[in-house]
C-alpha cells in the first residue's frame, strides 16, 4: 500500500460541474474579478458571518494586503509575529515594508501571550496571530485583550483554519481582518487563491483598490495607490465555489479520520496525539501526534516512507522562522525560542485525506508501531 502526504480530492460529478464554469467563463470572455469571483466572496462572507470577502491570488497576498490598508500604516514600523509559523507571515510583513518582530509560542503551538507582552513597543502597529494545524487555541482571547488594551489591531493568519471555530465564533472573525489561503494542500482549494475577510469596510475597500493595481475601481482609470496584480482569476473562482460546498463535509469525515487515529494510538509507546482544547471545532489540516523526548524524528520519517510508503505531511513547523536563512539578518538571543524549537523539533503530521479508507488508516497506524 502507498500512502501520500496529502490527497486532493474532486469528485467527477465536481469536475464536470467545474468544467460547465469554464465553458461559461470562455463564452463571456470575463477572465478576472466576474461573477464567480463575485459569487465566491458572497459565500464566504454569508459562511464566515462577515460584511466583506475579497478573493485574492494566493494565501500570502490575503496577508499582505490587510496589513498594507491599516491606518496608520505600518511601513518602517514593527508586526509582531509567531515564529513558528510559515515563511508567508514573515514575507508579507516585509512587503508591506514593515519589520517582523518574532515572538515564541506556547503548548498550543500558537503565539505565546507572554511573549506577546514582551515583544510589544512603541513601534508595534499590529499584531498578526497564526491559527496552527487547523484548530483555534483559547489563548486567542488573551491575545485579543492584549491588542484591544494596546489599541494595536489584531489579524489573523487563518491560512490553515477553514471551518474551524471556538467556542462557535469562526477563526478570522476575531480579529479587524482574517487571512485564508486556498493552495493544493489545503482542506478546500481554489488551485492557487486567499481570502480576506473582514468587518471593517475601509479595510476591505482599501484592499480591494491594492489587489488591482491600485486603481480606483475596476473600469476606472484612476490610480489611486501603488498596488500590484493580486487579482484571482475567474478559473480559479470556478474551482473554488465547487470545493466550497464541501466545506463541512470534508471537516466532519476529517473529524472522523481523526478520532480513528485518536482511538488506535492511545496505548502507543512514545507518542501522544495532539489534545486540542475543549470548545475547540478542528478541521483536522494536520492531525499531529507529539513524540517522546530522544526520538529520532528524520529516521521515522525516512523509514516510513522507504520501508512502507508512508508519506508523512509536512511538520507546523519543521523549521520556525528564527532558524531560517532569511531572517538570519536580524538578531536572536539564545534560548528566546525555546518553546518554539522543543515543539518544532518533536513532532510528526500523520496523513489525513478526504476519502482515506479505514485500511488506510490502519496501514498507517500499523507501519508507524
């Protein structure tokens, strides 16, 4: 049996639905920001609970651009970000031409309230909290009082997040903006895509304006910023709306995959699953199962893979940003992380796919004892 990091699941019925899109698309001749760019956004406001939607080209531009349409603006000022996060937070930080502060995280994966605190100045213009694996951590209330008491807005990086919810209220609702990415990986995909959501409408109108070139309007020849082609197009709109029905569908046998996995580790020697807290509603992006202090996670992997072909997905994450080459220009004090590099450095994503089969899941569980 061959198992993959990720599956990417389309239905015939969904293909050809999507197809039927394309055609419509070719006898238009509306190729960008159209109806069924117009018809995603809707959906995703109306399922969010939110005002505004605004379909963009990829996850780390629904980033970029609600931090580049804050007042006032953040150029040459600081964003406090996790470091354990992927290089997308960091980057969209930059080209919004603002300085990424990196804090450390705690048990949750996520931004550490604590750290928080100490990485706070009078440079900080906003603080942007990433949602890790799928869940939300109840600490993001307390990172909200810290923003809220700061008057420092808060975004959130719900690239992972589709779906998921604390305590009923929706990842990317608790903060001025929230950031969803769309890429082949994630539960539901447009093919490349984001999306921004938001409540405030000069967020959301600024964002439009920097998302086409800065122009005004659409039909407008005014240029009213300097804004850049982070337009989706209407294929990848067509191919979104039809994985967008799917949405919890996919989070509840993603659920269901999850406590079988839940069920056949309890009693395994040197893991433990991840506990997500309670109040918590998972879409299970990654189910990840921490290991025990000494284990050799690379040869895991490695034996996994060339003894049973298992695939495992990518770690949240292998590598925080405060090791990576690209951040190696700003300067780190030794043990400013730890949280970040025990967490980062113990633990494994198993495989989690819509339609995986329960001798799928036992194949896995089985070459991973």
């Amino acid at each position: 049996m061959k198992i993959p990091p990720v599956k990417i699941v389309f239905s015939q019925e969904d293909r050809a639905e999507i197809f039927e899109r394309f055609n419509d698309i070719f006898n238009t001749g509306s190729f960008t920001l159209g109806k069924y760019g117009r018809e995603l956004e809707e959906k995703w406001a109306a399922y969010k609970g939110v005002k505004h939607a605004i379909t963009v080209n990829s996850g780390t531009s629904s980033l970029e651009l609600p931090l580049r349409s804050l007042k006032p603006r953040i150029e040459k000022k600081e964003v406090i970000i996790p470091t354990n996060t992927f290089i997308a937070t960091g980057s969209a930080v930059m080209h919004a031409r603002a300085k990424p502060v990196l804090t450390d995280i705690d048990e949750s994966f996520c931004m550490s309230p604590e750290s928080l605190q100490e990485k706070i100045s009078k440079k900080t213009r906003a603080v942007v909290y990433v949602h890790i694996g799928g869940y939300i951590s109840k600490n993001i209330n307390e990172i909200k009082k810290i923003c809220d008491d700061h008057k420092i807005p808060l975004i959130e990086d719900a690239a992972q997040a589709h779906g998921a919810k604390l305590n009923g209220k929706y990842a990317g609702t608790f903060g001025v903006a929230g950031s969803f990415s769309l890429y082949p990986t994630k539960i539901i995909t447009s093919g490349e895509g984001g999306v921004i959501i938001t409540n405030n409408k000069k967020i959301a109108d600024k964002t439009r304006v920097f998302r086409d070139q800065g122009k005004a309007s659409f039909l407008s020849a005014d240029f009213v910023e300097f804004g850049h082609n982070f337009r989706m197009s209407e294929f990848h709109a067509a191919i979104g709306l039809t994985h967008f029905k799917h949405m919890d569908e996919f989070i509840k046998e993603r659920t269901q995959i999850a406590n079988k996995f839940d069920q056949k580790l309890k009693n395994v020697s040197g893991l433990k699953p991840f506990k997500v807290e309670a109040g918590s509603v998972n879409n299970f992006y990654k189910y990840i199962v921490m290991l025990d202090e000494g284990i050799d996670r690379a040869r895991i992997k490695k034996d996994l893979k060339e003894k049973f072909n298992v695939g495992l997905s990518g770690e949240v994450y292998e590598k925080p940003l405060h090791k990576q080459l690209a951040f190696k220009k700003f300067k780190f004090t030794e043990n400013e992380f730890k949280n970040s590099e025990s967490l980062c450095s113990r633990h494994i994503c198993l495989p989690v796919y819509n339609t995986m089969t329960d001798e799928e899941i036992n194949y896995i569980v089985d070459s991973l004892k």
